[in-house]
C-alpha cells in the first residue's frame, strides 16, 4: 500500500470531500423529499386528504425526477449551479446536482416506508379523533422509523455513488481522483485505493445504519 502512504493527504482531502458532500446532500434532500413523499401519499385517493389530481402531479415530477440519469443531470445543472454556488465545478458545487437528484429518490423510499404501515392502525387513530397532522406525527412517522432508517441508508449509499461518479466533471472527492489519476494519468494503483476506500465508507455506513434500525425496531416492539 505504498500508493497510500505516499498520497495520503490527496486520499484524507478526497474522502472528507466525498463525506462532506455526501452528509450534506442527503441532509437537504431529505429536507425536501420527506415532505414530498408524505404528500404523495395523504393524497391517493386512499389518503388523509385525497386529491386525485395533485397526486397525479406530484407522480409525475418525482417519475421523471428519477428518470434522467445523474452525470446528464449534473452536466444540465450547470448553469443553474453557477448561480446558486458561484461556480459548477467542486464540492458546494456538486451538492447542489446531488441534492436535486436525490430529491425523488428520497421521496419514492419514504413513499414506500409509508404504504408498509397497516391502514388498520391510521382508521383506529381516525376513530379516535386524531387530525391528520397527528396521524401523521404520531402514527406515520413513528410506525415506519425503521423502514425510513433503512431508507436512509441506500439514499446515504447511492449518494456516495453519484458523488463518485460527479468527479467525471470536477465534483471533487474520490471520484474526482479515481477518473484524474486512474483514467487520464493511467495510475491504476492510485484508483484502486480509491475503489477500497468507497467500498469501506459503504460497509461502516451501512453496518451503522443497520445496527440503528433494529435498535429502533426492537425498542418499537418493546412498547
């Protein structure tokens, strides 16, 4: 691992970046896209508050927001990220593609935590007078913590992905080194450090996220 030792600093810089963007991005996207997957579901027609036709809008946005592909989305962006960013190349720069693009993606996997919740349950809390904004608290939220903690994760993990594959237009990070070193430079050595560097971010962040879920989990059962 003599590669390693003798770039440590360039593989500490790119892996703070690729965490960095990575923890931020999937911050602001669950800012955005848990309340749009809440939305998606109270109003189904089966929801708290039906409304067929926004809920065929809402559809819609979150199926083509999940249809383009990220590296065409981030290179689409651009001009967009200038403006909001200052610039389209770099870390701050690359959150704002990865945000934007995980958005959907978040909004289909709390969609999902959501419809596993036994529809019994949210008629007993109908019944017994709650609003929907307490059904929603009280009973959505909690009941599919576990689902949603899991949901966490793979956004974490896919994240890390396109974080990687944002370096093919100067996202920074790993990614950024894989492609700068590894592909033009022909540095294999180099892009196989990053490879083991990204595939040990997934396993701590997915071991963590698993530990948590059924930590959650247990402590459900146990009330």
């Amino acid at each position: 691992m003599g590669v390693l030792q003798e770039n440590l600093s360039m593989f500490l810089e790119g892996t703070v970046e690729t965490l960095y963007m990575t923890g931020m991005s999937t911050i602001l996207a669950y800012v955005f896209g848990l309340p749009l997957g809440i939305l998606v579901i109270i109003t189904r027609q089966d929801g708290l508050s039906p409304h067929p036709k926004l809920n065929a809008v809402l559809d819609w946005i979150v199926n083509i927001g999940r249809s383009i592909p990220f590296l065409i989305l981030m290179v689409a962006l651009m001009p967009f990220t200038r403006l909001v960013a200052g610039k389209a190349i770099g870390p701050n720069a690359a959150i704002v593609s990865l945000v934007i693009g995980a958005i959907p993606f978040v909004a289909r996997m709390v969609e999902g935590s959501l419809e596993e919740i036994d529809h019994g349950v949210i008629e007993a809390a109908q019944t017994m007078g709650a609003s929907n904004r307490e059904i929603i608290t009280k009973v959505y939220l909690p009941e599919s913590l576990p689902s949603l903690v899991r949901g966490l994760s793979i956004t974490t993990i896919t994240l890390i992905g396109y974080s990687a594959m944002g370096g093919a237009v100067g996202a920074g990070g790993l990614g950024d080194i894989a492609i700068r070193y590894g592909y033009h430079r022909y540095e294999y050595d180099v892009m196989i450090v990053t490879i083991i560097l990204l595939i040990l971010i997934v396993q701590i962040i997915q071991n963590i996220f698993n530990t948590l879920a059924k930590k959650i989990d247990k402590r459900i059962i146990n009330q």
